[in-house]
C-alpha cells in the first residue's frame, strides 16, 4: 500500500513536472504590433496578449487595474522604447514585477526629429511642430528595424525557454525571410515613382522610418504623437507650401483625428489617398498582421501617389 501511495505521489510530481516545462511562455507586449510579431516567432510555445490593442492608440494610454494584474501574471513583457510607450516603467512598478522586460528598439539608432528633413525640396515646416532632438520611436516602419526586434524577441525567448530556443531561432529566420522579400519588393516598385510624386502628406509625424527606407518625402501637421497640433502660423506657412508643390494628395491614419488632414485637403484641392496605419494593426482586413500592414500602406501609397 505504501509502495502504492509512493508510485501515485511520483507520478503526480512527474506530471505536474510536465506541464510547467510544457506550459506556453506567457507574452504581454505593449501594443498591437509588438505583439503580432512575438506571435509570429513564438508559435504555438507562447501565448501573446498586448496592452493597447489593435485600432487602438499607444500615445495616449492609461494602464487600469486590470492591466497591473495581467503584468504581475506574465513571464514576458515587450515594449517598443524610444518614448513610445513610456508607461510602461510606471506599470512595472505598480505590478511589482519580476520578470523580463525586453526593449526591442534597444540597439537601433534612432531618427530624431530634426533629422527627418534631409532633402533640400522638402517643405522647410513639415517637421516644425516636433521637437528638435526629440528620437521618433516609430522604427518599426523600417523592415530592417523589424528584423532587429524579431530577432530579440527569438533571443529573450530561448533564454527564458531554453528547449525551445531552435524553434524560436527557426521561426525568427523564416519570418525574416518574408520580411526580405516584403522590403525587396517594396523598394522596387517605390523606385518607379518619379521625383515628383514622392510627396506625401500625412496626419502625424509617424512616418520618418518608412519614409528614409523608400526615398519619399513625409510631411505631417502634427507632431511624433496624435495627441499633438501644429501652431496656427505653422499649419498657414505648411498649406501655402503644399500650394507651391501642388501636392496632389493627402492621406489619412486610423484613428487619428481626420479635421486637421481634411482642412489642409481642402485648402490646397488635393485628393483623398487612401487610409495608412503606423501606430496600431487593423481589427481585420490585411493591415491586421505586421507583414498585412506594410503590404497595406506601401500600396495604399503606390497607388495614390502614382494616380495622374
């Protein structure tokens, strides 16, 4: 009976041993895009939650209780950095948490604001609402920079799973691979555009990556976040700019405020382009995936700049 007893205690310890080697590493990443890409190099070896979520905008959030309580159950917890999600710190305080927190952008240098307006036929106020100085933490908009955070999310992920860190590394590699051929493609057909219709006007300043990687001119009213808004006189010396260009189109961003983009539209007789995402995934359709929303945007923008 007690050799009986001792066989069921072990069995019961050997199992329980089981399930928390083969337990998912728990992920909460810090919005929507962050959290895609954990999902795309963890697999089925992780289960993946984000803070913000998609069509939902990381500038201007406020942690609730609820979401103290998720960090404090996490094994895993990935911020952008770079100002974009600075929260965060708060959140880790409040939690008490003890678990990793990985910075992807950590190890990229960054665009700072004054530095996005590198060509001479660029409008001279596109960037006069940021900060000079100030790091836009949008690298993301940069596949290269995407790259760097796939690659570590696989590396924090073997360490804290380290049976399964081939897989991560397999994953990282053939998702890189996509990502390749994705900004392969990209730069080709952006390379048809010619000088003139490489214009683009945007809601905010979101843009200065993708715009770097492309060759393209991004010109933005407000500022680094949503929640900024140009001067009266900026955004007066920005329209009769765009008059001077003749810019022939503007584009709008999910859930940003469409009033300011629509009054500049008007004022200077552009067309409406078409929507682009840069600080959140679509719910649905093909910007709901990072890979979607390059994809999304890059021929969003084809098409309205290519439009005679």
């Amino acid at each position: 009976m007690m050799h009986r007893l001792f066989m069921m205690s072990l069995l019961c310890v050997l199992s329980a041993s089981t399930l928390a080697e083969t337990a998912p590493i728990r992920v909460l990443a810090t919005f929507s895009i962050l959290a895609d890409l954990a999902h795309e190099v963890g697999g089925d070896r992780v289960v993946v939650s984000s803070l913000v979520g998609p069509d939902q905008d990381a500038h201007g959030f406020d942690p609730r209780a609820s979401d103290i309580r998720r960090m404090s159950q996490t094994d895993l917890v990935i911020a952008n950095g770079l100002g974009f999600d600075p929260w965060i710190a708060r959140m880790v305080a409040a939690a008490r948490y003890k678990g990793r927190v990985l910075t992807v952008s950590d190890g990229i240098t960054p665009l700072m604001a004054d530095a996005h307006d590198d060509h001479d036929d660029e409008p001279s106020g596109s960037h006069a609402h940021a900060a000079h100085g100030a790091a836009d933490p949008h690298a993301w908009l940069d596949i290269n920079h995407a790259k760097h955070y796939v690659g570590a999310i696989a590396a924090t992920l073997g360490t804290l799973d380290p049976a399964g860190a081939s897989h991560y590394a397999d994953r990282a590699t053939a998702y890189n691979a996509q990502l390749d051929a994705l900004d392969a493609e990209l730069r080709r057909r952006f390379s048809a555009l010619p000088a003139h219709r490489r214009t683009v006007v945007t809601p905010h300043d979101a843009f200065g990556y993708f715009a770097h990687a492309y060759d393209l001119h991004f010109v933005a009213p407000a500022g680094l976040s949503n929640e900024a808004s140009p001067s009266a006189a900026n955004l007066a010396a920005l329209i009769d700019q765009l008059r001077q260009l003749k810019v022939p189109v503007v584009f709008f961003e999910s859930f940003a405020d469409e009033r300011l983009i629509e009054r500049i539209r008007q004022a200077t007789g552009a067309r409406r382009g078409g929507l682009l995402y840069a600080d959140a995934l679509a719910k649905t359709g093909p910007a709901s995936t990072y890979l979607g929303l390059m994809q999304h945007n890059a021929e969003t923008l084809i098409t309205g700049l290519g439009a005679p």
